[in-house]
C-alpha cells in the first residue's frame, strides 16, 4: 500500500503526444495504462480483503460489526489512496510497465 501513497491524488491535464511517443499509438497507451490499472485495482482491492478479515469474526454480531472503529479506520484509510488510474499512468510515464506487442504473423 506504501507504493501507491507516493502518487499525487488529483487530476492533470497531460499532452497526449508526449503520451503516445512510447508506442506510437495513443489508444495502444491508454490500453496498457487501462491494463495495468486494473492490476492496481485487484491488489489493492485484495489487500484490503486481507486486512478486513482480520476483523471478521464468527462470534461477532451484526452490530458489533458495524461498530468496529479500526475497520472503518483501515476504510477510510484505502479511500484515501490515490486511484488506480492516476497510479498506473504514474508508472507508464516514468517507464515502470513492461509491456511487449504480439506481432500478428503474415502468412
């Protein structure tokens, strides 16, 4: 989780061009940066379950659920995390996503 607290939490207005100089191909890019965000999404999303679980006991009741102040805590905590999105074009921009392109064959 420490790795995605280091991305800005907002949205910027990025050149397109400058985008799109590693594949040549703006929709290619955003493809991968969609990918990868993705990625992002079910780690975070899986770390979270993880964490949560920690909380979930069988003797627990519906109330005692709700109530639990460290689970609404560790909540609010992941909400604060930058977005997935923001994450992934972080990492494309700094050249961080390995990618290759599967060359269809001409026969």
């Amino acid at each position: 989780m420490e790795r995605h607290s280091q991305t800005v939490n907002n949205t910027i207005t990025r050149d397109l061009n400058k985008m799109s100089q590693k594949t040549g191909n703006i929709y290619e890019a955003t493809m991968i940066i969609a990918k990868r965000s993705n990625q992002i999404a079910a780690e975070i999303k899986q770390e979270l379950n993880h964490r949560m679980e920690e909380f979930s006991g069988y003797s627990d009741t519906l109330e005692e659920t709700f109530e639990n102040r460290e689970q609404i805590e560790l909540s609010r905590q992941f909400e604060r995390l930058p977005k997935p999105t923001l994450t992934a074009i972080k990492e494309f921009e700094e050249g961080k996503i390995y990618y290759r392109k599967i060359e269809e064959s001409k026969e």
